[in-house]
C-alpha cells in the first residue's frame, strides 16, 4: 500500500540528473533544451537535480568512452535507489558512428539497468520527454 | 499546568497552528511561489500537490550517509531545523490568533529560533564531508552575518514604535491600533523595505542563494542528503516560507486573527510579501557572497537604522 503510494508519487515528481559519457555534446544541448521554459517540464514535476543524490532518473547521453566508465559506475553507487535510466541518443543505445573505437568500452546497458531508450542523433527535446514518460510509466505499470 | 493545558499546548504545537498546519500552509506558499514563477517565464508551472509529491516521493528514497561523514549531526540537524520552524510558528501563530497566550520576551525567544534552521543547515552541510558542501556552509554562515543585522533593525524600529513591548501579542495589538502618522508610516516602510531584503537572504532565495545555488556548486549545502533528511530540510523551507512574511506582516502591520481587519492586514500582507518575494526571485540574478552580505549591510542596514532615526525622532 505504502509502496504504491510512493510509486505514485515517484512518477510525478522524478527529478532528472544528466550524465554525460563522452557525448559529443549534441544530446546534452537537447538535454538543455527540454528543461527550458518552452518545454515546460516543470508540469509534470520534472526538475534539474544538481547533485547525484537527488536523482530519480538518470538521462545518460555517450557513447561510453573508457573513461567514463568507472565514473558512471561511481555515479549508480552513488544515486539513491529507487533511480530510473533513460539513454539517450543513438550513442547511448549503441554507440552509434563510434562502436569498435579503440577508445570506446560497452554501450550504456552493459553498466546500468537502462529503463528506456530514446534514439536519435540528437533526439528531439519532444523524444526525450516522450522517453522519459515512457519510463515512468513502466514504473508504474511494473510495481 | 494542568493534563488540559499540557493538551492545547501540544495541540498548538503540532497541529493548529503549529507543524501540521504550517507544514501545509508552507506547501501551499512553496506552490503558489513555483506557479507564479512559471506564469512569469510564459509557462504552465506544477500542478497544486506538487510539493506534497515531491515530500513524499523523498520519503520513499534510499538515504544514504556519506562514508566518514558524523551520522548523528548530518541525521539530526534536519531535526533540529524542523523543531526550531515548528516551534516559530507555533509562538507566532498562537500570538496572531490568543494575544494573552504568550509571554513576556516570546520576541526574542522567536528571532533565536528563527536563527536555528540556518544553523542546522550549516552544521549538517559541515558534516556532509565534502568540500562543496563545507563552501556552502561557509557562505551560508557569511549570509547569516550578513541577514541578521537588517532584521534585528527592522525589528528594533517596532520595538520604538510600540514603546519597548517585548510580548508578540502586545506588539501587534499596538500596532494594529495605531494611528497612521507620517512618521510612522515612513519609519515603517523603512522597515519593511530592509526586512524584505533580509527576508529574501533568510529564506535563501535569488538574489541572496549563494548557499544552495544550483547552478555553481550542485546544490551546495545539500549536496550529499538524499531521502528523508533531505525531505525534512526541504519541508523546513517551506514553512520558513510560510511562517517568516507571515512574521513580518504580523510585527510591522499589526495582522492578526482577532479581528476581520487585523485578517485583512494580516493575509493581505503575507500574499504581497510572498508576491514580492517571488518576482525578486525571478527578475534578479544571484548575487556573489561578499556582495550579497555589502548589500544587505550597507542597502538593508543603513534603510533600517534610518527607520529607527526616523521612530526614534518622533517616538
């Protein structure tokens, strides 16, 4: 009963944080665009958490350079449970144009559980929030 | 003290007008803050249980202590800060509602508890063992020096106005009947003008937010609470929100729930308040902290020690 609740509740108020791994910055910008006054995502209790323990929801763009691999890992250590993963860009779905670089590891999945995947290149800010949405309510449909 | 008192006082404290009241007053302020920013900025802006959801969705979250971090003060300064709001708005709430409930100096009692959810929040940024959130202490201290001093003005002109009464009810029965003379009326506005600044800096609010400012240091005091502490630091937020314009409207306009005109005053001037609060907020940009702490001294300051010369004067 509690559960369900917070669940209700999880859904309409996930604060996203953006993660970068090794993106081109293309994703990032239309990361930026969606939580711009245009978009209006502050209706569906979407807001910009700056610090990792305020996350619920993870928007992670890149296409997973080695560097940035122990980092993401730290950052899941680090996010409070219960955290959704949203991947975004044709980079985090598959690495894109990148896969089999020599300075490039897995793709977003093989670190993190993703929860929705948002292709494109980059995705419009329309698509981010459609898989953003998406996500929460298999949140809701699955607990 | 009798079981009955004993009953009301803990029915004041946590129900009517005290935590449970307040807690869902602030939430209604916190809401009305973020909707009237988004209407500013051309947006639709949260639907009105927006703050419940984001209460109870913290509730809900993993909390996690930071390795090395003191867990007793980073666990229980947000305690501390919730009682310290709790017990400020029980005192103020019952002085506007039973002016005789009170005592002798509740004032003073009421400004030392007004300091105590900043302090809690510094010493749970302090134990948060992590550099930015021990640089949003220090500025959070640094604007703690710098708000308190136009406050204390600011309440010391009514101190010369009412004629050096200490008792809240006291204070906001002789404001409320006094006559509208111009002294009064512009060492009044001084008043206010510098206790608007310094509310603005005690709330945390652009552009005095160099403490939890976002945008620079990733949350800044806040930087490693998750969870229910972070709930509860945010739920004090929200009824300092609510329980300090309300604080303001009842020490310099004389509002109270006594009477249909001291309502009046009294809500009348909370929304205006809350509504100035709100569009300062969006039409400034953030202030750095050793220019926030300049202006509230020198702007806020010299306005309220010129509302003092001025009640002083024609006292």
């Amino acid at each position: 009963m509690t559960m369900s609740l917070f669940t209700k509740c999880l859904a309409k108020s996930p604060w996203v944080y953006h993660v970068s791994c090794g993106s081109c910055n293309n994703c990032d910008i239309e990361i930026l665009d969606v939580l711009t006054p245009r978009f209006d995502v502050e209706r569906f209790g979407v807001l910009l958490a700056g610090s990792i323990r305020h996350a619920d929801a993870l928007l992670v763009a890149g296409a997973m350079n080695r560097k940035s691999i122990p980092r993401v890992k730290k950052l899941w250590e680090q996010v409070p449970k219960p955290c959704l993963v949203i991947a975004i860009g044709s980079c985090a779905l598959g690495q894109g144009v990148f896969r089999g670089s020599y300075a490039m590891g897995e793709p977003v999945d093989k670190y993190l559980p993703v929860h929705a995947y948002v292709p494109g290149c980059p995705p419009k800010p329309e698509a981010i929030i459609l898989g953003v949405v998406t996500a929460l309510k298999a949140l809701e449909g699955a607990k | 003290m009798t079981i009955e008192t004993l009953l009301f006082d803990l029915f004041v404290l946590l129900v009517f007008p005290g935590l449970l009241f307040t807690a869902a007053m602030g939430m209604l302020a916190s809401w009305i803050d973020r909707k009237l920013t988004a209407r500013v900025q051309y947006r639709v802006g949260p639907p009105l249980f927006q703050p419940l959801y984001d209460f109870i969705k913290l509730l809900g979250k993993e909390t996690i202590v930071p390795k090395g971090a003191s867990k007793t003060i980073f666990l229980g300064a947000p305690l501390i800060g919730l009682s310290a709001v709790t017990l400020f708005s029980a005192m103020v709430g019952a002085a506007m509602i039973w002016p005789e409930y009170g005592f002798t100096g509740d004032l003073i009692v009421a400004l030392y508890l007004l300091a105590m959810p900043s302090l809690a929040i510094i010493a749970g940024g302090a134990a948060s063992r992590n550099p930015i959130a021990s640089v949003g202490a220090s500025r959070e201290m640094k604007m703690m020096l710098g708000y308190e001093l136009p406050i204390l003005l600011a309440v010391c002109v009514v101190l010369l106005q009412t004629g050096g009464e200490l008792r809240l009810g006291k204070i906001i029965h002789a404001q409320a009947v006094h006559q509208l003379t111009w002294p009064w009326v512009l060492a009044t506005l001084l008043a206010l003008f510098a206790m608007l600044l310094g509310m603005q800096a005690k709330l945390g609010l652009v552009p005095f937010d160099a403490a939890e400012a976002e945008t620079e240091i990733m949350g800044g005091i806040l930087v490693e609470y998750s969870g229910a502490p972070l709930a509860i630091f945010r739920l004090t937020k929200m009824m300092l929100l609510w329980a300090v314009p309300l604080f303001a409207s009842a020490l310099f306009l004389g509002g109270s729930f006594t009477s249909w005109k001291g309502a009046l005053w009294a809500l009348g001037g909370y929304v205006v308040f809350l509504v100035l609060i709100t569009l300062i907020r969006n039409t400034n940009p953030r202030l750095r902290i050793q220019h926030a702490v300049g202006a509230l001294w020198k702007l806020a300051g010299l306005c309220a020690l010129a509302g003092i010369l001025v009640a002083f004067l024609w006292r």
